[in-house]
C-alpha cells in the first residue's frame, strides 16, 4: 500500500483515540452473542463426552436416551458413518468409533426440545468401555514398547520441525561461555468469557447455515463442505459477535460438525452451547514444552551460536498446537543475531488434552528460554543485560541467516526506551545489592524482549483478505470485508482508515463482516493480521472509489482528477481546499444521470512476503513487531508470592492507528502475559483436568493488574496501513520471561519452569524444587 | 417434573408475576423466560460476575440465585442500569475509556460499577479495585475499565455538587 503519504491539511483519524464503534451496544446488553440467538423451533444439543482417558469403546446403548420425551435424536459414530477425520491434523472423528484417546472425546450427542431434556437423554447413554493404559506424558509417549495412539505414527510423534543455519559445533568451538539449561512450560487455556457455540440448520433443499464462533469462517466453508460431502456454496456462515478468541477458534472442532449432523437428521435446526466446565475440558489450550536451550557468545557479548531442542505434549490429537514450533523457531533464530542456530522439535501424542493456538503462538515458551539464557550470558562476561541485547540486537534492513527481512525495526528503541522510562539499570543494581539483606519481602526488576510476525502471516496458500465498499447516495459508505471482529476493534480501525481516504466522518461508515454470503474471502482472525491485511485491503477499495469519485468530478468541473480531493465531506481544490460540491449531492447527481453510476468497488490485498521454503528460509510475514517489556516485582521469600508492580513496555507498531484500540489491546495483553506466568496453570493428572472452572484457575483480577507503562515507537513500515503493523500477540508474548528475570534480580534464584505460583516459587526459593531434567515429563 | 412457584417482583421497575421452576435460576429466568439476554452465563458458578444484576440494591450473581427466590424483591438488570441517568454516564465513560473488547463481559461490569459509584461516588483507585474484583474480564486487563468506572464517578460527583449548589 505504500507507506504513509502523510495526510493533507486537514484532520486525520489516525493516531486518534477512536471509541470503538460497537462499544455502545455491548455497554448496553445489547449486543446478541450466540448465547442470546433464538432460532424458532431450534432442537438444544448436548455432547456425552467419554468418562474415561483411554479406553476401547465395547458398545453404546442409546435406547433408554431415545426414548425419553421431548429427544429427536440421539447419535452415535454408527449414525453417521460417512463422516471424515477433522481438525489440522485429519486424526479424529467427530464422534468417536472403537476407541477415545481423552476425557474430551465425543462418544454420542442429542437433540432434543430443551437443554434440559438433552442433559437427561444424555445421562441415559450406556457406555461400556475396556481401559487402556493411559499415556500422560511425553516421556511414557516415546517411551520404547509405548502404545501407539494413532496408526502411522511410530513413536507417538505427530510432528516434527527441524531447522538449522551455519554450523553449532563450529559456534560452540567459537565460544568463550557456553551454557545449557532445560525449561517446562506449562498447560493454560483461553478462557474466552463466553462459552464456545453454534448453530446449524439446512434449508429445504439442502443448503447449511451455520452461526458460529469461528475466527475463520472462510476456510470453514470448505472443511465443512468437504465434511458433508456438498458445493462449499452451498454453506453459509454468519458470525454473531464474538465472546473472546484469542487464536481458540481458528481450528474445526468435533461439537461443530456434530452439530451439523443433528441438524442433519432431525431437520430442524439445532443450537448447542457449552457449559464453563465443558470449555474448560473441550477447548484448546496452550502447548506444554519442555525446552532444552544450549547458547553461548564471546567474552566481548557477542552471541556465537544457539542449538534448541523442544518436546510439546500434543495431546491426543494434532492441531494448531503441533506447529507453533514454526514460529519458536524465528525467536530462536531471529529474535537477536545469531550466525549459528539449531531447532529440532517433536509434538509427542498423549492422553492429555489437545493443544491448539492461543495468542502469541509458542512465542511465549520460546521467549522465556531465550531471554533467560540472555541475562545468564551477560552475567557470565560481565556485561550488563541491556548492553548485551543491544549488542546483539537486529537492525533495520537486516535479513537474518534464516532468511527473513525486517524492514522497519524499531527494536533497539524499543530496548532503550523500556529500559530508561522504567531506570532499569539503577533499579536493577540496586535490588541486587539487596539480596543479603534480612527483609523478607525483595524487589526485582526484569527485561525481555521480542520478535513477532506483524505483517500478515504465510501459514496457508493465501493470506490475503478482500473489501467491497459501496457509497450511496447520501455519502453513507458500507464496507463489507472478510476481516472477522473478535473484540480487538478491527471494524473501528477499518473504517478510520476507509474515512481517512475518503474525507468523511467515522459516523458515515457500517461495517459488514460476519456474512460469507455477502463479504469477500479473507483467511481468517489470526498471526495480529487484520488492522494489516484488512487495512490495506480497505484502503485499496477506498481509493478505487476515491479515484472514480474525482474522476466524475473532473469531468464536471474541468479540472485535472489530480487537483481535486476528498475532505469534510465535500468535493475539494486540493491546493486551497475550496468546496466544490457537497459529496452526498454530487453522488445523487451521478446516479440520477443518464449514465448513472453507483460508486462501487472491491479491492483483495495479499501481502507481497514470499512463502518459506521447505527448510523453513525465508519470510513469514510482510512486516515484523519489536517490544521491550520491564517487569517489577515484589517477592515475599516467605510465602513465595510474586506480585507483578508495574510493566514498562515499549512497542514497535509501525504507527499508531487508533490510540485507544491499541492501548487495550496492549494492556489485555500483559495481563493474559502476566495470568500466564503467575496466577494461571491448568492442571492436568493422568490425563485430568483437576481445575475446570474459574474457583481453581486462577485469571488475574482488577486488583493484580499492575501498573502499566505503554511507550509506542513508531517506524512506519513502508508495507503497513498508513504505516501500522500488527500488535495483537505482541504484548503477551515477553511478560513471563521478564518476570522470571526479575525474580532472579530479586532473589539471586532462577526459576526454569512456570507459572510463578507461591507453591512454586517458595521450593524454589527453599531448595524445594526439582529444576526441569531433560527426558523427564513434558 | 419440578414443581412450579408463582412470583411477583418488580423487574426495571416493571411490576411482574410469573410462573417458574423451583429449581430455575434467575439467570434463567431472565435469559429463557423473559428474553433479556443483556445479563449473560459465564460460568454459571458464581465465579466470573458476567451475570451480576441488582436485587434491593445490592449486587447478585443471578446464576446462583434461585428464580423464586426473587418473590418480592426489586430487581435490576443491565437493560434497567443500561436506561437510568447514571447508566448512561457510566456507558458513555465505558465507551470514550475503551473498556468494552469482546463486550461479553461488559454488562455485569456496567451493573457492578454502578453499584460501586452509588455507594462510593468519588472512589479511588483501590476501592474501585476492590469493587469489581469479583468480574472477571479476557481482554482489556481491566485498567480501562477502573479509568472508566472512575471517571463515571467523577461526573456523578460533580453532578451532586452541582445541584447541591
């Protein structure tokens, strides 16, 4: 889109604090999630999941659950024995055949008149089921002689990445330190506060329309065709507003098609919703890892090489979570100049539950390694922790040995920046003379950093995202997009930078982007794509009609297409700004003509960035994000509570688009950061989740939040949106890494494995903890 | 199946009387049976304050409070809150603050923060804090929510004072 031609004279939209537009309705209880839609004579579907972690299933009685008053229909794997393996990894059914490999596992479903009828009927389904051995770690999994839980993968590995530039031996041999340690990343889930759900009902004559949740209803259509074995065309997807997604919505899961198939048989159409516990037990989480990071670097601070072994438990089947070892891997790379660098990773098959993606990607395992082994490295040749990263730290227009170009990179402001607003050198000298000292309760202050795509990213064939933008008659504009809402405010920062193009007040637009019936393609809500992708897509609509409009004009006026513009409103002299003709008026004089016309335009924007290529060179994205984050803490050493005091973060956006919008995405994201690395932490033994609801999984609350600290450094990418890039994952990805750097600043004790719970850090502390050991459980 | 209790209670200042399962929630009934969906299920364990209305002036999780339960109660949802003169000071602050993301949690955040500015008009920071700490929210990390909920109070106040004077 070409970067910023700064805007004329007049008022600009960008970098303004725009109030989200749906906000109003929300604030009001007026906004219908799916929750809320009421499809009239909609049958309730509820899912019997398995009761057990690993069992052959030996027979399912549904009769007594058929018989019930008020059930349409009760199914069963054998009901629907054309339906296909789904998901990223096509290694389950919907609804399980001869065996479940977890507690989530769908062994039958009903449709009946009421919710409450459904859970009755439910509880009649008898199940005899013959245990398995359950395989709840990765060890077990690879273990020889384990038990294979899906045919044709040997070792239980679902996936593996390996990637590697220059040579790790020739590095090590290159190295005046060397140092190895191991770390364990833990299970956390997205808790969206509002529970998954769907709807589904065919017409008459076969059509599928669905209400759902997903952020990426586009490539749903296909999947669902493909499911159902009809014309993706054929399938219509509507999005109510969404309750939160934050990357769990990006993979087809077994209640969606299930759904679907009720819908099927009783030809009505049916409506299911989760209860808490069941999100809790049937949504994706977050991969656990087990990190194994060998680095080192020369007496003069510069990084030599890092070699980088992973084990993600994928739990009992393959999606999303399998591949975020694709992302990991640039931090590893990328993050800081590293001439040598190996990643092997595995994702082991358990019993456990099934990972998926959640914001920021394995980025944040991947950062909490890296920047430990920097603070560790800097201690070891006697620099401080911010002048090693600078040392190290990438440049504008460099292209890393991994192959990837960073265009705009504001890294090293976004280091000097966080480090001297939050006077991290002082503070930090001065917690570390304290570690002696007799109170109990210690301060430390940590920094980490990192590298996210923020340009768009290559994961799938496509990566673009189409707009049609009509003007009517009054100047009203309605910008129909595929770029999904999520409660991130991309249909406010579309329409401030539609407006922007077109003179016109942010009340004269209505955003259309919930329909595959009426929007054009887009990929889907993922990888902080939408403000970029989306963004350039609707500028490009806006200047087509923005150039029809002054072409039209120019005509009427005698004046070059060149010398007019667009502003308040009006048709304008673009060097004195002189009024010519009210918009509104001139487009109803247009259309009334005899060559009526209606300004009409579409515009697909795909970033120009190149696929990787099978070795994983090359660029993911068009346009990369920095952040610098410095986290304070508070440490009673003798209760091992952590309390986070303040984060000081610096962001490289590109620029700053809606300065409301990204001030909470960046907030919203530290938090989530900070839930991940202290309050937060699924618990799950022998492949059961022992804490499925909010008493026992901890989200940070309004007192906990620390106090925050947003600087933005704005490079102007010169392929963004009026220069912006993405920010979505960014702010989430360094905090746990940050504060694990502060407790060791304020403690003297590195702690290799999260979340920072009082139980964790006081054995840490005490000499109670077992440190992660590589080859134990994952 | 269960048995059935007759109820009346004002609703949004509306006088009610209805007929409700003995086993019934509030939240249900509101959601199922009256269609005001403003109040939502989060967790429908009193966890998560996504359900939270006023009854007698006082905060309530309607997921743990039994329907009948509400015979000769006052009660208050976010579409009573959303209408009142204070609880369009306080949309308005929501809105121009930026405290609405996904919006799920929004409308028990707007019923627990003007119960926390009728009882604490110029509260600070802390009692703020303290005041919604029992609504849990995905996405904003809160802090412009309690900017929010304080500059809602703020106006609250002067408006007093104003008329005070």
């Amino acid at each position: 889109m070409g970067a910023a031609e700064k805007p004329l004279s007049r008022d600009t939209l960008i970098g303004k604090r725009i109030p989200k537009l749906d906000a109003p309705d929300k604030a009001s209880g007026a906004t219908r999630y799916i929750h809320d839609l009421d499809v009239p004579g909609a049958l309730h579907a509820k899912i019997l999941r398995s009761t057990q972690v690993h069992a052959r299933i030996i027979s399912i009685d549904t009769s007594a659950a058929k018989a019930l008053p008020g059930v349409h229909a009760v199914i069963t794997a054998a009901d629907v024995p054309w339906q296909r393996p789904i998901g990223v990894g096509k290694d389950h059914l919907p609804l399980k055949t001869d065996r479940v490999r977890s507690l989530r596992d769908e062994v039958a479903a009903v449709a009946a008149d009421t919710e409450e009828i459904a859970e009755q009927a439910q509880r009649l389904i008898k199940v005899t089921y013959e245990p398995l051995p359950v395989i709840s770690n990765t060890t077990d999994a690879t273990a020889p002689g384990a038990s294979q839980l899906h045919d044709g993968h040997p070792g239980n590995v679902a996936m593996t990445f390996d990637y590697a530039q220059g040579d790790v031996v020739r590095g090590e041999a290159a190295s005046d330190v060397v140092i190895e340690d191991v770390f364990r990343l833990h299970y956390v889930t997205h808790c969206c506060m509002g529970v998954s759900g769907v709807i589904a009902e065919f017409d008459p004559s076969g059509n599928l329309l669905l209400h759902s949740n997903t952020q990426v209803p586009f490539l749903h259509k296909r999947e669902f065709a493909e499911l159902l074995g009809i014309d993706p065309a054929r399938i219509r997807i509507i999005q109510p507003p969404i309750g939160g997604g934050f990357g769990s919505k990006l993979d087809i899961y077994p209640f969606e098609p299930i759904v679907i198939f009720l819908a099927k048989i009783t030809k009505r159409p049916v409506k299911l919703v989760f209860t808490r516990e069941e999100e809790f037990i049937a949504s994706p989480t977050r991969q656990p890892v087990l990190l194994k990071l060998r680095s080192g670097c020369r007496k003069d601070g510069t990084l030599t090489f890092r070699a980088v072994e992973t084990v993600h438990d994928n739990g009992a089947y393959t999606s999303w979570g399998a591949t975020t070892p694709f992302v990991m891997m640039q931090t590893m790379s990328s993050l800081y100049r590293v001439p040598d660098c190996q990643y092997h990773t595995k994702a082991i098959y358990t019993n456990n539950p099934y990972a998926g993606s959640f914001r920021g990607y394995g980025n944040l395992q991947a950062t909490f390694a890296v920047e430990a082994h920097m603070d560790k490295l800097a201690e070891a040749v006697g620099m401080d922790g911010l002048a090693f990263r600078l040392k190290n730290a990438q440049d504008p227009g460099e292209v890393t040995p991994q192959g990837m170009h960073f265009n705009s990179c504001g890294f090293k402001e976004c280091l000097t920046t966080a480090a001297a607003r939050s006077d991290f050198l002082r503070k930090q000298a001065e917690n570390r003379a304290r570690w002696d000292d007799p109170t109990p309760v210690k301060r430390g202050v940590g920094i980490a950093s990192m590298l996210h795509v923020g340009g768009g990213a290559k994961i799938y064939p496509s990566d673009g995202c189409g707009t049609i933008l009509k003007i009517d008659d009054f100047a009203h504009v309605t910008l129909m997009t595929g770029a999904s809402e999520i409660g991130q405010g991309s249909e406010t920062v579309l329409s401030q930078l539609a407006c922007e193009e077109l003179g016109l007040p942010l009340s004269a637009v209505t955003v259309i982007n919930n329909d595959t019936d009426i929007t054009p393609w887009d990929v889907g809500v993922h990888a902080s794509r939408t403000t970029f992708i989306g963004g350039n897509s609707a500028i490009g609509a806006a200047r087509k009609a923005k150039a029809k409009i002054l072409a039209a004009a120019a005509v009427k006026t005698e004046l070059a297409p060149e010398a007019l513009d667009l502003r308040d409103g009006c048709i304008v002299r673009k060097d004195d700004g002189k009024r010519l003709f009210e918009l509104g008026k001139f487009l109803r004089s247009l259309h009334f003509s005899d060559r009526a016309e209606l300004v009409m335009t579409s515009f697909y924007y795909e970033p120009p960035s190149k696929h990787q290529d099978t070795a994983f060179r090359g660029d993911v994205s068009a346009a990369y994000a920095w952040a610098t984050q410095v986290c304070e803490v508070e440490v009673d050493t003798q209760t091992g509570i952590v309390r986070l005091l303040k984060v000081t973060a610096a962001h490289d956006v590109g620029r700053v688009l809606n300065r409301l919008g990204i001030e909470g995405q960046i907030e919203g994201g530290i938090v989530m950061g900070q839930g991940y690395a202290i309050t937060e932490n699924l618990m799950v033994e022998n492949g059961v989740m022992r804490n499925a609801n909010f008493r026992d999984y901890k989200l940070v609350t309004a007192p906990e939040i620390p106090e925050m600290d947003v600087t933005f450094i704005e490079t102007m990418d010169g392929e963004g949106p009026q220069g912006a890039k993405g920010v979505g994952e960014a702010p989430a990805i360094c905090i746990a890494a940050a504060v694990a750097n502060a407790i060791h600043n304020a403690t003297g004790t590195r702690i290799y494995s999260l979340p920072f719970t009082p139980e964790n850090v006081y054995r840490a502390l005490h000499g109670a903890a077992q440190p992660p050991r590589w080859g134990a459980a994952a | 199946m269960s048995a059935n209790c007759e109820i009346a209670f004002t609703l949004n200042d509306v006088r009610r009387k209805l007929t409700v399962p003995a086993h019934m929630s509030t939240l249900e009934m509101l959601r199922d049976q009256l269609g005001l969906t403003g109040t939502k299920y989060g967790c429908g364990e009193g966890e998560c304050g996504a359900c939270t209305i006023l009854v007698d002036g006082t905060t309530v999780n309607s997921c743990l409070m039994f329907a009948a339960d509400c015979d000769g109660r006052e009660l208050t949802t976010i579409e009573g809150v959303a209408v009142s003169e204070a609880g369009e000071r306080l949309r308005a602050a929501f809105v121009a603050s930026g405290a609405v993301q996904c919006g799920f949690c929004t409308p028990g955040l707007m019923v627990q923060a003007s119960h926390v500015i009728e009882g604490h008009p110029g509260a600070d920071e802390a009692t703020i804090r303290r005041g919604i700490e029992g609504n849990l929210c995905r996405c904003t990390g809160y802090r412009k929510i309690i900017d929010a909920i304080g500059a809602a109070g703020r106006t609250a106040l002067k408006g007093v004072e104003h008329g005070r004077s």
